[in-house]
C-alpha cells in the first residue's frame, strides 16, 4: 500500500475502528482514574498521582521496546497485524482489572494492588497501540492521504471519547450500593462500568486486524537498540513534530485529567456527562472541518490555529467562578472545536517528519521505534504534569474521600484547581507553537522527500 487510492473506505473504517480500544482507555483513565483513587477509595492525592506517573516511568520501558519487538516480529500475519489479534483479551481484562480495587485494604495495600495492575495494563494497551501507530504510517504515504487515514482513525477517537467521556459518570453513580447517598459514585458502579467497557476493547482491535495486508518489509539491519534509540534524536523534523505531539496531547490529557475536579470548583459536578459531551462531541464534527482547513492552510498552520483557539478558551478557565459559570456554554464547544484539532493533526504530521530524517538506510531508525519514542514521550509528559498536578492539589490542602463521604474543600485547594486547569495547558500549548513556527516539513517539502524515495526505491 503507498497511496491514497490504495485503501479503500472499508479499509480507513477498519483501521479507524483500532482506535477505540485506545480512546476507551485513554479517554475513561485520563477523566476518572486519579478520581477515582481519591473520590472513591480513598487514597491520598499525591499517592494516587503516583500510580499514574509510576504507569508512565514503566512505559519508559515497554513502549520503545514494543516498537522494537514489533519491528523484528515475523510472522504469516505481519510484524504490527500480530499484536491486534493478541493482546485484546489481555487489554480488556486488565481494564477490568484497574477499577477493581478490594474495598476494605489498607492505604498501602490498595497503593500496591493499584501500581500491580495499572502497569499490566500499560503494558497490554503499549503492545497493541505502538503497532497499531506504525502500521498506520506503513499502510499509506501520500501526504494529504495520511490526513484523510488519520480523520477516520480520530472520527473514531472523539466519537467514542465523547461516549467514553459522558457514559460512565452515568454507570458509576447508578444506586447500587444503599450505604452510598443516590448521585454519588459507588465502587459497585465502577466495576459495572469497566466491565461494560471492557467489551469493545476486546472487539475493535479485531477489526484494525482484518483492515488489510502489511505492506511489504525489508529486513532491517542488525543494529543495537540502543543506538536506534538514540539515532531518532538525530532527525531535527522528527523532534519537532514530537514536541507539537507532546504539548498536543499532554494538554488534553491535563484538561481530561482534572475536569471533574473543576467542576466542582464550578458547582457543576453533575454536569460531567453533559460538559464532557459538549467538548467531545464539538471535537468530533469538526473534524472536516479542520481536514479542509489543513488542506487549505497546511497541516502546521492549521494547527497554530487550533492551539490559538484552545490557548486562549483555557486561559479564560482560570477567570472566577461567577465569570466561567457565566459563559460555560459558549465556551465548551470552542474548546472542543480547538482541541479537535490537537487530536488528528499532530499525529498525520508525524510520517512526515519521520521520513524527512537524513540518515542513510543503515543508520535510519525503523518505524517501530520511532512510535515507540512517540508514545513513550506523551504518556512520560501527561504523567509528569498530572503529578505536578496532584503534588499541588495536595499542598493546598485537598482532601481526599472514600464513597459516600461528603467534605468541603479549603478555598486554597479549590483556587489551587482553578489555576492549574488553566496555567498548565496555556504553558503547554505556547511551547507547541513556538516549536510549530520553527516547523518547516509541507505538503511541497513531502512531495519532494516522497518523490527521492521512489526513485531510490
């Protein structure tokens, strides 16, 4: 497969199907779980931060290597197609396994069995999406062809983050348990919501599975790990589009992240579902629209603009609450409508900076790794900033609680909120376009690259 024609739409729709595993995941861990560690069980808020930078520190390991293992994996179904067929039941079962938490245990013992878990877990979803990222750079490489893959891969991503997003604050707060007050979440109803999730995950990476053939391989040369490592910091487009990817993502992993805690500042608890919605759901049907405005403007450009919209939408959330509460729904659907944009566009400008690397083929690093920096680098980001996060919460004197308790926050923890919601993804989102400026790889430039290949080849 090497161009646009080459795949057809049962194809794209397949591929995009992949997605949902990793959205379900993602999107449900990056709104809940440090929530759900605090709110619920009763674990303290730097503690609870630490399972999750602990997840990320473990990816330091598993996602460079996943790359690797999937670059050197021969088998009758392909080097990347293998790890959709194996690890789905792994994925889904570890999922489960992440929102089960003995009730009753000590501080330390549910410490021990959460970090357990979240790590299996990583390792599981690591060794599905790191292929599954390769093969979709392998699968097509005309430049606004890659777009087109990447709009149905992240049709998916935003459709079902909005489901994923607004569904289980719905399970979770069903009156299961009748200790708990009615509105409030139970951890019955967060068992219920995993097991209710945990089905598509099975699913949706059999179909990436059946999408298509591998295109053909070359056996790659014999190199040391290592310094296939360290050669893709070599390729000074890659680290940009890196850097754009990392404060894309961190920032919407920081928005996910601490939303319900916001809301509370707000006043707005229970309107998670329906805030969480808005953004989702915004992001998803805006998608054409920011295809056509990368085909019109460029990728690069059209994502300045998408981080101008998000920057200055965020900026506005450390405001008071009397002003957000004001404007709240004016102002979701712009911050959906921006992030919609740091959701497709970072991940289709990725092949392009990869294959304008300089190196000769032997010293080239393989695809596999690349993706496995890519990953590694997001989840090491979100993680560090969450920590940062929680650390703050925890300093401002942020109590945690176990289901059914009701407290009041000191106003310091709950102004300490407001802030970091802000500040933290306004940081981010200068930094991305800073480096965006610098970013000098178009749809001339690709064709150019693309043009020196085939005649190489």
């Amino acid at each position: 497969m090497n161009n646009e024609q080459d795949l057809s739409l049962r194809q794209k729709l397949f591929y995009g199907i992949g997605e949902i595993a990793n959205t379900i995941g993602g999107t449900i861990i990056g709104f809940l779980y440090v929530f759900y560690l605090t709110n619920v069980m009763g674990m303290s808020a730097w503690l609870a931060g630490f399972v999750y930078f602990l997840g990320a520190v473990w990816d330091a390991v598993t996602d460079p290597v996943a790359g690797y293992l999937s670059d050197i994996t021969r088998s009758k179904f392909g080097r990347r197609r293998v790890y959709f067929l194996t690890t789905a039941l792994p994925f889904a079962v570890l999922f489960f396994a992440i929102w089960a938490v003995p009730k009753g245990w000590s501080e330390g013992a549910m410490f021990a069995y959460s970090v357990v878990m979240y790590l299996l877990y990583r390792t599981a979803s690591t060794l599905f999406i790191v292929p599954y990222n390769t093969y979709g750079m392998e699968i097509i490489k005309s430049y606004d062809g890659r777009t087109s893959l990447q709009s149905y891969r992240y049709f998916f991503s935003i459709l079902f983050g909005l489901v994923a997003a607004a569904l289980p604050e719905i399970i979770t707060t069903l009156p299961l348990d009748p200790s708990v007050p009615e509105g409030m979440p139970t951890s019955l109803g967060y068992i219920l919501m995993a097991a209710c999730f945990a089905v598509p995950i099975l699913i949706s990476p059999l179909f990436t599975f059946a999408a298509c053939k591998e295109a053909p391989y070359n056996n790659d040369p014999k190199s040391n790990f290592i310094a296939k490592i360290k050669a893709t910091f070599k390729n000074r487009h890659f680290l940009k589009a890196l850097g754009m990817y990392i404060c894309s993502w961190v920032t919407i992993g920081t928005v996910q992240a601490l939303l319900l805690y916001y809301l509370g500042v707000l006043g707005r608890s229970d309107d998670f579902a329906i805030v969480a919605a808005i953004i989702m759901g915004t992001a998803t049907i805006s998608l054409p629209a920011w295809v056509w405005i990368s085909k019109k403007l460029d990728k690069r450009k059209a994502l300045m603009l998408g981080f101008i919209i998000s920057g200055c939408a965020l900026a506005l959330l450390m405001l008071p609450p009397a002003f957000v509460n004001a404007v709240i729904w004016v102002l979701l659907p712009i911050i959906g409508f921006g992030i919609s944009s740091m959701h497709m566009i970072p991940s289709a400008l990725l092949p392009e900076a990869i294959e304008a690397g300089d190196g000769r083929d032997d010293e080239r690093p393989s695809d596999g790794v690349y993706f496995g920096v890519v990953t590694f680098s997001e989840k090491i980001g979100t993680a560090c900033i969450i920590q940062i996060a929680m650390l703050a919460l925890q300093l401002c004197g942020f109590i945690s609680t176990q289901e059914g308790q009701v407290v009041t926050q000191p106003q310091m923890a709950l102004d300490c909120i407001r802030i970091v919601m802000g500040l933290l993804p306004v940081i981010l989102i200068v930094v991305g376009l800073c480096i965006a400026h610098r970013f000098t790889i178009g749809r001339e430039n690709a064709a150019i690259i693309r043009n020196v290949e085939n005649k190489e080849n």
